[in-house]
C-alpha cells in the first residue's frame, strides 16, 4: 500500500526532496549523491514509514523515545495528524519530543499551538502531556530522518508546520 504511494509522491516531490536535503545540508554535491541513491535507499524509507504508521500513538506523558535520530508524528487532543518533525543529535528523539516540545520555549509547535488556550505554560504542559499523542521511528541516521520528514510534510501538509 505505502510503496506505490510513496514511489508517486517521491516522483512528484523529487525536486522538493532534493531541494530541503541541499538546504540543510547546504551543499549542491549532497542533492546529486542522493538522486543518484534514492532507487536503493527507497525500500528503507518505505520499510521505516510502514514502522512508523504501525506504531500505536502514545500520549506524551507516557512518551520514552530512544535517544537516536528519527521522524516523528503528533496527533492533537481530536487524533487528527497536526505535526510531522525529525531529530537528530545526541539527543535524538527524546530530547527533541521531551525537552523541545513539551517543555521547550513558545516557538516549538505545540507549545504555539496551545498557548492562547492555555497561556500558563504549567497548565499547557499538563494539558499536552495528558491529550496530545505522539508516533515516531528511529532511523539509521539523522539523513534518513530528515528524508522522511520532509516526504511526510509533503504528502500530508500538517497544519502546524510552518509553510
């Protein structure tokens, strides 16, 4: 299910791909390198998205992400899919989900998302803590999450990402 869909949103997103990896990476080299590589990196991607959508959301309060890189999905307090992110560094997911979003300053997605209802950043965080869901992968390397993310953004266009 996810292969051909993936291989049709690469095919049209291929561009935008390349372009978001040569903007982090900032480096016209890394765009040809990874054109030349996606035809084999593709059954990784399909295999680490189908890992993700098969993990069940837990809430964030419950939350024990790995400290590795990976790609993340968050789910407001209805289950609607709002936020799509990777991690990386030494911190990878954990902290990035942890320190970052949940407790991290009013520029993070969530804490944005939630500040006029709960302007108290105790009670935003508890309230977040206790509605607010979240799925994430663990991947080889912080590429290869970045890679997902940005196809992931691509295909879904979450709400609270920043265009």
């Amino acid at each position: 299910m996810i292969g051909p869909v993936l291989t049709s949103a690469l095919e049209d997103k291929k561009a935008g791909l390349g372009a978001s990896i040569v903007k982090f990476e900032n480096n016209k080299y890394r765009l040809k390198i990874w054109n030349e590589k996606l035809p084999e990196l593709l059954p990784q991607i399909e295999s680490d998205i189908e890992r993700l959508f098969n993990m069940e959301p837990v809430l964030f309060g419950v939350a024990q992400p790995p400290r590795k890189p990976g790609a993340y999905i968050v789910y407001d307090h209805t289950g609607a899919l709002v936020y799509i992110g990777e991690a990386k560094g030494s911190g990878g997911l954990r902290d990035r989900l942890l320190s970052k979003h949940l407790s991290g300053d009013d520029n993070h997605a969530l804490q944005r998302a939630y500040k006029t209802d709960f302007p108290d950043r105790l009670e935003r965080r508890t309230y977040i803590k206790e509605s607010v869901s979240v799925r994430w992968v663990e991947t080889q390397d912080a590429n290869m999450a970045l890679a997902i993310e940005r196809l992931l953004i691509l295909m879904y266009e979450p709400p609270w990402n920043r265009k």
